[in-house]
C-alpha cells in the first residue's frame, strides 16, 4: 500500500503542472505528435461498471472507489475538507488522476520500458512483497478467539484492566519563576485560579480560563502527570519549569480509572488475543517452512 501511495504522490505533483484532462484527445504521445498511443495487446480487467475507457483499455467504479478509499485515508484529521466526499469530486479525480496516469502507463508500455531489466527486477521484487502480504493475510483468517479465550485472559488479568484515568487541569502558565511565585501566594490567599489563569497566563488555555479539559497522564509532560496524580483536587500545585514556562496546576476533577467489566474490555481482549494467535500461526507456518527447506546462509560474504 506505501508504493501505490507514493505512486499516486508522485503522479500527483507531475500532473500539478499539466494542463486540464479536456486535452486528452489531441495529444497523446510522448513527443506531443498526433498519433493515437496504441493500446496495449492486454487487457486490464476493470473492477465493476466501467467508468472510464483510455484507448480502450476500462477504468471501473471499483478500482475508482478503492482508490478514493486510499486517499481519504491518507488526508490528515484536520483537513477534512481534502476528503473526496462528493460526486464532482470523484468525476475530478477520475479524470485529473486515474486517466492521466493510464496515458503515462500506455506511453510506458508502447516504448517498450516493462521489458527493461530494471523494470523485470523491480516487478519481481514487489511481487514477492504482494504475495508474502497475501500469504500472512490468508494464515490470519484461520485465527479464531473462543469466548472462553476472553474470559480467561478477563479473569487472569481484570485488576489491570481499568478505564483510562483522565484529569480535568487549570493551569497558570508565566515565563518567570518569580511572576509564578507571586501567583501562587495570591492562590494561597484565595484568589481565583479560572480568574488569575485568564488575565496572567501566557498560554493559548487562558482563553478558557485555564482549562485544558479532560487529559490523560499519556498526553502531558512527564513532570506535569507527575504532580497532576499526586496532587488533590482543588489545590494549586507548586511552582514547577515546563516546556512554555513557569507553571502553577490545579485539578478541578477526575474520571475514569476504574475496573472494567467483562462487557467493557471483550472487543479490547479479542483483539489483543487474535493480534498475538495471528504472531504465533505466521511464526509456526515459517518453521515449518524452514524444517522442509534447504537454507544456506553465507554470513562470509556479507560485509
């Protein structure tokens, strides 16, 4: 899947500077002459109703959607507006990009490059990449997780199975100890933090009095979930250095940290048992593999 990303990346940024797939008809050879490319004498099969034809080679709803699957997945969360999400869109891609790309491979069959060494090479390498992946695939699906699997890994293990502990955080944020120390004192005197968080702290949170919401101990800085977990709810921390300053913490409240039931935490169990049997069945299918094969290795030459 990381070639066929990188692929379509890179085809991306070629196709940035070309002009518009209404051109497609005039010229479609390398050199820009306006001789028609041959198609190929195969064909690819197309992956449900066609969509699309290139010189008579088809282009499928399938192989279309799957692609638009592919690069979805790789917009970033904070860019949903990237996603292609409508059917303009999907006409846009189809013909900015899957189209665009059958013309270059066209071009590339009709000069004759699939049948370059380098390329023969590189073909059989992906290949047994595929068909490893393929094999490893085909092993998993024989695993299965027996409920009573789950519940003797629940029963075994349901002291250490707790909901994620989350703590609900204010903090102060200054860039000198001292202003930090003045804060604290004002604190202790029994000024309000939301307040003095508001109109003293140099963070982003002070636009929200402080408040960083619910957060787990994975998330702060290792200094800052130290003190957070000792630290009662309803006090003002010490002054401690963090990565933007000087700090001062309080905890308004906490959630989470408690058993989870044996409904909670299944899904969680099978997975972890299915991801480990998966492990186990690829590890036995390769030694068994070894025992019926000649293997040699010439640790000599490699240097």
């Amino acid at each position: 899947m990381n070639r066929l990303v990188l692929l379509l990346a890179l085809v991306s940024s070629i196709f940035c500077g070309l002009s518009g797939c209404g051109k497609n008809n005039s010229s479609n050879n390398p050199d820009g002459s306006d001789a028609n490319i041959n198609a190929p004498a195969f064909q690819l099969s197309a992956k449900g109703k066609v969509v699309a034809r290139v010189n008579n080679l088809p282009i499928g709803l399938e192989d279309l959607n799957q692609e638009i699957e592919v690069y979805n997945s790789m917009v970033p969360p904070g860019s949903p507006e990237l996603k292609i999400s409508t059917r303009e869109k999907k006409i846009d891609y189809l013909k900015n990009e899957m189209v665009r790309r059958t013309l270059l491979y066209q071009a590339a069959l009709n000069s004759k490059l699939d049948k370059s060494k380098d390329f023969i090479d590189a073909l059989e390498k992906t290949k047994l990449d595929l068909l490893v992946i393929a094999l490893v695939k085909q092993e998993a699906k024989k695993v299965e997780v027996t409920s009573k699997e789950i519940e003797d890994y629940y029963n075994a293990y349901k002291d250490q199975l707790k909901a994620p502990e989350e703590i609900n955080i204010r903090e102060i944020v200054v860039p000198s100890e001292s202003e930090a120390k003045d804060i604290l004192v004002e604190l202790l005197k029994g000024e309000d933090f939301a307040t003095l968080a508001r109109n003293r702290s140099k963070s982003k949170s002070a636009k929200s009095n402080g408040n960083l919401g619910f957060v787990s101990k994975e998330t702060l800085s290792k200094e800052m979930a130290n003190i957070a977990l000792a630290l009662p709810q309803g006090e003002p921390s010490g002054v401690f250095k963090g990565p933007e300053g000087y700090y001062i913490i309080k905890v308004e409240a906490r959630r989470g940290g408690e058993q989870m039931t044996l409904a909670q935490a299944r899904e969680d169990i099978k997975r972890g048992i299915t991801f480990l049997k998966q492990q186990q069945r690829i590890e036995d299918v390769i030694a068994k593999l070894a025992r019926q094969s000649k293997i040699e290795v010439y640790e000599k030459e490699v240097k």
